[in-house]
C-alpha cells in the first residue's frame, strides 16, 4: 500500500502540558453574538499577567507594562458589558477570572460566577460576548501575541481559521495545490471537504473549470455513462452526445466526493484515465486526451477498504499523493464564530447586518458538539435566519431541538458520580476534585448546576 505524504489538519483535543514550550495558554473572542458578522480575535496569554475585558465604543486592544504587571485590555461594543467587567489574572500556574462588580453577570460554562478558576476548554460569557479559554495550545514562537481581523490572513478563500497551529497546516497545503500531485481529503462527513477542494483549485492556477461529483449520487446503471460520456446511440436513451463530468473539468479540477463509493468498474475505469491521461466515451471509437488534476475525497476508511478488496489497491495508489485529514468542528470550537460569521455573510449585506443572535441561542450553538459538522451548522443557522424574520433576531426556539439541548446540565452519570464521592468523602470537595483529576472551582461549578448541596454529606 502506497505510504503518502499526510498533512492532519489538527484538532486541538488533546492540549499538551504548560510547561511544554510550544504551547501557552491563550483567550479567544469567538463571537459577538450582537454583531455575529464581527472577526473573532485570538490572544496568546504567554507575556501578560492581567487582561481585562470591558465594554467600548469600539473593540480596541491595549497594552501596558507597569512596574511587576503586563497588561492586555480588551474593549468591546457590547451594551450588556459594563465598562469594567471582568479581569483574567495568573494565580502560580492557571489563571482565574474575576467579576468586577458587573451589571449583568459573569457566566463560566453556563454557570453565574464571581470567581472561577478556569479549565481547559471553559466558554465565558460577558454580556453578549462569548470567550473560550485554552490552557495550553499548540503554537510557534513567530506567531502574533493578538490575531484580529488585520491579522487574519488565510492562504485561500475557505482555509480561514483562529487556531495557529490549522493555519500552519493550511499555508503547508499552498505548494501541494499548485503542483500537480493528487490528493485525497479524508474525514468525517460535512467537514468541508468541497471547499479545501475548491480552494485546492483557486491555488492550482488552473484554467479549467472545478468539476465536483458526488460519486454515492451517481445512478449505478449510468456511472461510466456520466463520468466518461457517451456517443449518441450507445445505449438506451442516449439521445444525443455528452462529453461527461471528466472530460468537463479538462484543464481544470475533477473533484470525486465519496470516492470510496465508486463502483468496481467504474473503478477501473478511473484508473484507465488516471494512467492515459485520456478517456473514451461509451459508444466511442476514439480515446479522447485530457488534463486535469484530481482530488477525491471520502468519510469511509478507504485503506481498510483496500485491504479487504472492496477499493482497488492501485487506484488507491494512484490518488493518494497526499492524504489530508479534515478535523472535526468539534475540535476546532474557537472556529464556530468565524464560520458563523461567514455563513451569515453569503446572505444580503442588508439582511446580514441585521442578524442578532440571542445570547441563549449562542450559548447553545457554542456547546453543541456538531455532530454533522459545518453541513449542519449550515442547516442551523439557516433555517434560524428563516425563522428569525425580517426582524433578523435569532431566538433559542428557532434552533433544532439537538441544538437547544446543549444547554441542558452534565448528563445523570455525571450527577450519580459526583454524590458517589461526596458520600465516600464525607463531603470534602477537595478530595472529590482530587479523585476526578478536576480543579475544586470546576466540581462547585459542577455542584452548583446541579444543585448539590455538599453540606449535606458532612452528617
């Protein structure tokens, strides 16, 4: 089996410790939800000691040096933040967020706190503001301490992203678009993986056209029919000449979706024009020479397919010149109000610039795991601009019912476990964290959402 060149376009589920020196604690700004079309912002935590967060005319960001302090300040456009909201200050080695008096309240993790000392992954909400805070992300000592809209600067329309370490890898992909060698998208399906392939071919150069084919969606009976064309007469109802999806992306990009459903003879026949560099129609006398760069695409485990026979080993060979893995949405959260915020802008700008999302409908859309992925932040978000009116505010009741459910508590395993070692310890919180490997702040987080009293496993 061929061993090709992988890009993993990576999720950052898996955080490595502080003290690795490629990885620092950062905040990001995800989402305005009163202004959803506003550029999320990305500030690295490894050179300050304080940053506070506050309501402006404008989003302004300032640093100060004072004798012992380094200071990052963050104003936004928000009428629900008051203009001294909340401080992020570093205690030893975490950092913990401090209300400042705020008219409407801090939330961490969907629970009102004064004071929190954050997790890994915890969603802070001021106003109408949503944060995300990561302990320790994977980063490279040039990268810019504060990423904003002048910074953000993808390699191609649709390769636009937050996260330091997925913009490394997109900008690694730009002399594999431009060069010639096929490549094959993998991951789980509605990651996006048409438009890495059209941003595949906005890089190429390429003069010809982007073909895209669902390969699943083809009528079995008529798959060589339509990849390859057909002459008039060559089988019922061929009524007259078709020049087929391959030969229409000559010069340009044939992107083949869900390759790994492709027929066996159509298998082969792929593999034909692949080597030839030509292709004959059905029905046809004559191989026709085309130029065209391919990039397929799959959610199947095509080498496992391959392995047991079903996916032809050199046709695998012979596509996979570079293997790229798509992450999931769930491991790229920080991105959820970029791609919002993109999504919205294919709409009118006059009805974009009217969309609100209520702070609620946000909250659940940034805890909802996205199981179908940016195809079903699409659906979402969609539908919601529907339902939302001319009006343009986005409610909780206009999102899907899987949706709304994030914002419901830790599921009942998580309560049976909590009481479990409130009882076994007497109700000693700390020893409870201390057994969960959790900070004592997360577990009365936990507790308050629950509405577990500790003191009552203390008699």
């Amino acid at each position: 089996m061929n061993d090709a060149p992988e890009s993993t376009l990576s999720s950052t589920e898996e955080p490595k410790e502080i003290g690795d020196t490629h990885h620092r604690p950062h905040l990001f700004l995800v989402l305005e939800a009163h202004h959803p079309l506003a550029c999320p912002a990305r500030f690295s935590l490894a050179k300050i000691d304080e940053l506070d967060i506050g309501r402006g005319s404008a989003r302004q960001i300032e640093s100060t040096t004072a004798p012992g302090a380094r200071r990052l300040a963050i104003r936004v456009d928000d009428r629900r933040m008051s203009s001294t909201h909340a401080r992020l200050g570093k205690l030893l080695q975490r950092w913990v967020l401090d209300d400042l008096g705020s008219k409407n309240g801090t939330l961490v993790d969907n629970v009102r706190t004064t004071r929190a000392e954050l997790e890994d992954g915890d969603l802070i909400e001021l106003g109408q503001t949503f944060f995300l805070y990561r302990e320790a992300l994977p980063c490279d000592p040039d990268d810019p301490p504060v990423l904003d809209r002048t910074a953000l600067r993808p390699p191609a329309p649709g390769l636009a992203t937050v996260l330091p370490e997925l913009h490394r890898a997109f900008e690694r992909l730009v002399p594999i678009a431009r060069s010639t060698v096929s490549v094959i998208l993998q991951g789980e399906t509605g990651t996006g993986k048409e438009v890495m392939a059209r941003a595949f071919h906005g890089l190429s150069g390429r003069t010809g056209d982007f073909v895209a084919v669902n390969c699943g969606a083809l009528p079995k009976d008529l798959v060589e029919a339509e990849l390859f064309g057909h002459k008039k007469g060559a089988f019922s109802g061929a009524t007259e000449d078709r020049l087929g999806l391959v030969r229409s992306a000559d010069r340009g990009t044939l992107f083949l979706d869900e390759i790994g459903d492709l027929p066996p003879p159509a298998q082969a026949a792929l593999l034909r024009t692949l080597q030839e560099r030509e292709v004959r129609p059905i029905g046809g006398a004559r191989s026709v020479a085309v130029d065209l760069r391919v990039i397929a695409a799959t959610h199947r485990p095509l080498e496992q397919m391959v392995a047991t026979g079903v996916f032809r080993a050199d046709l695998w060979n012979r596509l996979a010149g570079h293997k790229v893995e798509l992450p999931p949405l769930r491991a790229r959260r920080e991105d959820l109000g970029l791609l919002i915020g993109a999504l919205l802008a294919r709409l009118p700008p006059e009805q974009a610039a009217r969309i609100q999302i209520h702070p609620r409908a946000a909250r659940a859309m940034l805890r909802h795991d996205w199981p179908g992925n940016v195809r079903e932040l699409e659906k979402c978000l969609g539908t919601a601009v529907v339902l939302a009116g001319e009006q343009g505010h986005v409610e909780l009741d206009h999102l899907p019912p899987a949706v709304q459910r994030a914002l419901e508590g830790p599921d009942a395993a998580l309560r049976e476990e909590l009481e479990r070692l409130l009882r076994k310890h007497k109700g000693n919180i700390t020893a409870v964290a201390n057994e969960m490997g959790k900070a004592r702040t997360q577990i009365q987080r936990w507790l308050k959402r629950h509405g577990i009293d500790a003191e009552r496993f203390r008699r």
